[in-house]
C-alpha cells in the first residue's frame, strides 16, 4: 500500500497477532506495514461507515466493500453488484 503522504507510527503487538498479521500480509505478498495500514484504514472506515464492510474477493489481494444490512448485520451485498442492479433497472 504505497501512499505519497505518510506518517510513520510505532505499535505493540500481542505475540500471536504480530504472527496473524504477518501471516496475512505473505498471503496477499505485502509487507507487514503494508497490512498493518490495510487494516487500519479499514478499521477507521468501518467506524466512519458502520454498515460498510471490507471482505476477501475471489481474486488474491482483493477486498471488496459490502453493505451490511439484517438486524444482526449479519447479511451482506456487495456494494459493486448493488450498483451494477441499481444500475440495470
């Protein structure tokens, strides 16, 4: 995740999701600050956009945002194909 702008900030880790966290950041072949960012910047949206969430897509180092709906917010819809119906009619 290359940006033009920006800071660097220093964090503790527990051991085990030091671990994760590199584990995620091989899989999709970033680096650890890379994923760290990832998931912040994720984190600080979801907080911003409560009923917008960020899943794995089917192609490798992709992620998708989905609306969250449901009372338990447990259904999901990929904001793009809600689009592409929206879109359709």
């Amino acid at each position: 995740m290359s940006t033009i702008h920006s800071t660097v900030i220093s964090m503790r880790l527990p051991v085990e999701s030091g671990k994760r966290l590199k584990r995620m950041a091989r899989r999709h072949g970033w680096t650890a600050s890379d994923a760290s960012a990832r998931l912040v910047e994720e984190g600080l949206r979801r907080a911003e956009f409560a009923f917008i969430d960020f899943r794995e897509a089917a192609r490798p180092a992709f992620r998708a945002a989905h609306w969250l709906f449901g009372k338990s917010q447990c259904s999901c819809a990929a904001i793009g194909e809600t689009q592409n119906l929206w879109h359709a009619t």
